[in-house]
C-alpha cells in the first residue's frame, strides 16, 4: 500500500519556513524562488487538508496545528539527516546505538569504560544522550537506555548492572575526618538533596536507627554530578552512590564520613525493547557491559 506521506522536498520547505516565519527566507535557504516556496507550501496545505500558516501584515505565522506540525516534521527531518550523515561516515559498515543514559552514571562509570569497548568493537558507535525519567522507546530514536529504577518497562528487557548503596560524604575542610557526629549534629549540617530521591536521607537515617530533624530540608539537585559538586564546594553533606564518587574519595575532595552503606531502593539496568534483542550491534554492546559491570561487582564484593 502506498504510503500517505508528502514529498521530501515539500517537507524541507515547510521545515525550513516554519523554522524562519518566512516564505522568503525559507527560499533563500533552499536557494529557489518565494514563490516556489508558496507552492509548497500549498500544495502540502491541500495534501493535509490543513491550515499550516496564518498570513498577515507582518508576514506569516504558524497555526497551532501548523506548530504541532512542524516539531514533528522537524525531528523526523533532523533523524534522517543524522541517519544519512552517519552511513557516509560508516561507508555501510558496521553499526549506531543510541543510549538513553542517566547522566553521572554514563560521565563517572560508563565513559572511563567506553575506550575498551571501541577498541573490541571499532565498528559499532555508541552515541549517549542523557535521560533522568522513564519514556517510551516508540517514541524516540533509542534502541537502549542504562536506567536507575525498575528492573524492567513495559515491552522491554533487562539486564542487571548493579545496586545503589548510598554513603554520606562531604569536604574535609567541612567536617573533620573521623570526626563523631550524634543525632544533633546531623541536624546542625545541611544535607544536599537529590531531587530524584526525596527520601534518601530519611532512609539512611533509619537504617542506622536514627531520626534527624529537616532531613528532608536543604538545596535540591537533579543530578548526582551536582550533588558531588555541591558537597565539593562545602555546600553541606551530600549522600551519594558510592561508585560515582570513588574518583574524588580517591583524590582527596570528598570524605566519607561514616562507615555505613544503606542499599537503596534504586538499581542499574540496560532497558531495550524486546523486538531490538537480536539486534547484533545491541547485543555486543549488551554482553560487554554485562561482563564489565560483572567484573566490578565481584571486585568490590557487591556479588
């Protein structure tokens, strides 16, 4: 069956028009006349049945239907170009994934890794772009995501990476090392939130036995990479992952001021959709971290 889809050319010129608000800049652009543009632009209006632009006394503008249009048209546009540009480069070898990936994991423990699967795998590129809440794969270019949260989403398959264990940690400079702090300290020192995780602290507190006042108060942060900063620049006590702040426990920055890990209620999982299993780039990359994450869990005795 034919498909009900308009031109390529049409589209561009729509793009490219509601990108500008103009016929005459969009023209420009495509290097063809204003009025070619306009019989684009009409004839795609007939095709649709639709309104795209308003004309007035300033030029055009787009409809509501026309805008909606346009972010579509725009990222479908945007994928083939992306697609294209990356076949060239391939010359028709190898293979793309593209991960969703929650960002200090992919910067603090993917990233350092990523050199070795290159080197295994030169063939196959690897592009991240981050995502902190769950989506839905139909609804973008993802073939993958590396997510903290459910073991699995609805029409997907996962692969276990590994737990959360939370420590507290903050600069030297903040709090002395080794220094014992009792219920009533805990509350004198601000806690950096994570905005991800309300109840973390609370629930650090309880495994420990302990109930602190305004443990849900302090400066929130969406990203982990801003909590560890913000406790860096002696902005308050942060809790952390562990292995996203070994770099800077190792150098120094950061302290971790009790002996206590509290295994949240988070763990780290490769999400795909169940159709993309044989997907011969996404398995490679599947076993590989499958064996890399295996191999730090049994080097820190996380099983």
């Amino acid at each position: 069956m034919r498909r009900k889809i308009p031109s390529t050319g049409t589209l561009m010129a729509f793009e490219s028009a509601a990108r500008h608000q103009s016929f005459t800049k969009a023209a420009d652009e495509l290097a063809v006349t204003q009025s070619a543009v306009c019989r684009q632009i009409a004839a795609l209006e007939d095709f649709l049945g639709i309104k795209l632009f308003r004309r007035s006394k300033r030029g055009v503008v787009l409809t509501e239907a026309g805008a909606s249009y346009s972010r579509h048209v725009t990222t479908r546009l945007d994928e083939i170009e992306r697609d294209t540009l990356e076949l060239m480069a391939r010359g028709g070898q190898g293979g793309v994934l593209e991960l969703a990936v929650v960002p200090t994991f992919a910067v603090k423990w993917l990233l350092p890794r990523m050199p070795a699967f290159a080197a295994l795998h030169p063939d196959i590129t690897v592009n991240l772009s981050a995502r902190t809440r769950p989506f839905l794969f139909d609804e973008t270019p993802f073939d993958a995501a590396i997510h903290a949260g459910e073991a699995t989403w609805p029409g997907t398959v996962g692969c276990f990476l590994m737990h959360e264990n939370l420590i507290a940690v903050c600069n030297p400079r903040l709090i002395a090392p080794h220094a014992t702090l009792g219920h009533a300290d805990w509350a004198q020192h601000t806690l950096l939130q994570a905005s991800t995780r309300p109840y973390a602290w609370r629930q650090w507190f309880a495994s420990r036995g302990m109930a602190v006042e305004r443990d849900m108060s302090g400066p929130r942060f969406e990203l982990f990479s801003m909590v560890a900063e913000a406790a860096i620049r002696c902005m308050g006590i942060a809790l952390i992952p562990r292995f996203l702040v070994e770099d800077e426990l190792e150098r120094g920055l950061l302290i971790q001021l009790v002996e206590h890990e509290y295994p949240s209620d988070r763990s780290y999982h490769l999400l795909y959709p169940e159709q993309k299993a044989e997907n011969p780039s996404l398995s490679a990359f599947r076993d590989w971290l499958d064996a890399e994450a295996g191999s730090y869990r049994e080097a820190r005795g996380l099983g």
